[in-house]
C-alpha cells in the first residue's frame, strides 16, 4: 500500500514552507499532508501592527490566537491527523526543528498509528527536556541574541512568544540569514521570512514529554542530518541520535545526511524529496 508522508513544520512556521518539497514527493509518485499545528497557518494571527508602516506599540500588546496553546493540543492534534492517514495504509511521520517535539509526544501516546518516524534536523529529546540542551556544550556556537533583538513584547504578559520577521533592521536581518540559510541568496531567504508568522507558542514540552522506550522505541526511525545547520548544530543533532540509540539500542536510527542548512532542504527540496522516497518503499 502506498504510504503517506505526514509533514510536521517548526517553530514561527506552517505548512506553507513544505509546498516545494510536497511538488517533488509528488512528482516521484508520494501521497503527502502538511500539517499546521494549532494556531499556525491560516489559524495564525497577524495584526494591522504588523504590516508597514508598523506600530510597535500596537504589535507588542496586540492578542494572539496561538495564546494558551500547548505541546499536548499539539500532539492530539496531530494524532487526530495521524489516525484519518492511518486509514489509507502505511504512515511515515516526518518533523523539522521545533516539530519534532509534538512528533516525539504523538509517538509516545500513539505509537499504532506510525510506521516509521523521520526527524530532519529536529528536536528528539531523550535526556533532557528542549530548554535544557540550550546550556549544553553542543549548543554554545548558537546565539539566543538572534532572536532576542527581534522579540517583541513581553512573552509573560502576551502568553506566547512574537518575533518581528517584518523588521527592517539589516543587523537583525543578516543574523537571522545567518541562523537559516546562510547558504541561499537574499531572495531566497526573504521569501522564506515572509512564510514565517510572528507568533509561537511557549510550551517547549517537560521530562513527561521526553522519548519513551516502551513506546516511541517501537517505531522504526530516521535521523536526516542537516550537515550544514547552525540553528540546530550537527553537534546537537549527533548528541540526540546518540541519546535515541541508547534508549533503543536495539532499534538505532537509519541515519542519513544532507548538505545544507537549516532551511536549505525545503528551498532546494529535490534532494531531500529522493531521500525520503527511499524510505516509501520498506514502510509499503
């Protein structure tokens, strides 16, 4: 039986951003579905604030839909999508950055539902929670000041976290280059600024939401290495395939590796599209 990519975006992201690669997918012959976490896509906020010219005052007071959201109406959600897939035969769970946390959590509660699990260069925490690996040694070429000079508001008072992807600060704007896609043009990346939306949530997930042998280590599983990555360094990625396959040694991961950045697989996805493609046919 044919089975169906589910595709799990990250943090201040949706489905939009796997449109190129659900082209390829296609093209080879995969049935695919890109998820929008709750509060993301056409569920997101976006205030007049936010356009130009902007109001600052405004953009850090204003509400956003995505307030109170947490990683388990995440996970059900996903679950939700999952069990309709499951009916079309096989599921290959596919997460990016911030998504594999809601795809770690779904596995934990409902691992009957996937076939394999494939994280591209996201979170799979198994010693840690999320917060936690961000005062690890593996994380220390990464600077929180990149997002930092962007935020708007207080995150307390708003109830979510609301970054200014719109700004027009070239300082601001070389750092966030440099943290997705340092290899890609300036067109390329901007485009891919203006898929991203201002709000996210703040529930990064506790230790309850941590891998679980009993449960995620049935699943056969894939980590896509990102080589060039620096928002996630390959130092981090190599750490949470090492902590995974300790968990399950007797289950590993299948892990492969693609060249580029953070963002580069989805904006150049024909690599990417033919790397996932070989795992279409093990899970028929």
């Amino acid at each position: 039986m044919q089975p169906t990519f589910v595709l799990v975006h990250g943090a201040f992201s949706n489905s939009f951003s796997f449109a190129p690669l659900q082209a390829e997918l296609g093209l080879l012959g995969h049935r695919s579905v890109a998820v929008d976490l709750p509060g993301h896509g056409f569920q997101a906020t976006y205030t007049h604030a936010y356009q130009t010219p902007q109001d600052p005052e405004g953009l850090a007071t204003a509400p956003g839909s995505i307030k109170g959201v947490t990683l388990a109406d995440n996970a059900a959600h996903l679950i939700g999508i999952l069990e309709r897939a499951k009916r079309n035969g096989p599921v290959i769970l596919v997460s990016h950055s911030r998504g594999g946390i809601t795809a770690t959590a779904a596995a934990n509660a409902r691992p009957d539902l996937i076939d394999r699990i494939v994280y591209v260069s996201a979170w799979a925490p198994v010693d840690l929670d999320v917060n936690g690996y961000y005062a690890e040694p593996e994380m220390a070429t990464v600077d929180p000041a990149t997002f930092a000079s962007a935020l708007v508001g207080n995150p307390a008072e708003l109830g979510l976290l609301r970054v200014n992807f719109r700004t027009a600060d070239p300082d601001v704007l070389a750092a966030f280059k440099a943290a997705f896609i340092a290899d890609g043009t300036d067109e390329q990346f901007l485009t891919f600024l203006n898929t991203f939306q201002p709000d996210e949530n703040l529930d990064a997930g506790a230790s309850t939401d941590r891998a679980r042998a009993e449960t995620w280590g049935r699943i056969p599983k894939t980590y896509i290495r990102l080589a060039d990555d620096t928002s996630l360094p390959l130092a981090v990625q190599d750490r949470l395939i090492r902590e995974g396959n300790e968990l399950t040694p007797d289950n590993p991961y299948d892990v492969r590796t693609l060249a580029g950045s953070h963002l580069k697989w989805l904006v150049d996805p024909e690599p990417a599209a033919r790397m996932l493609g070989e795992l279409a046919a093990p899970a028929r």
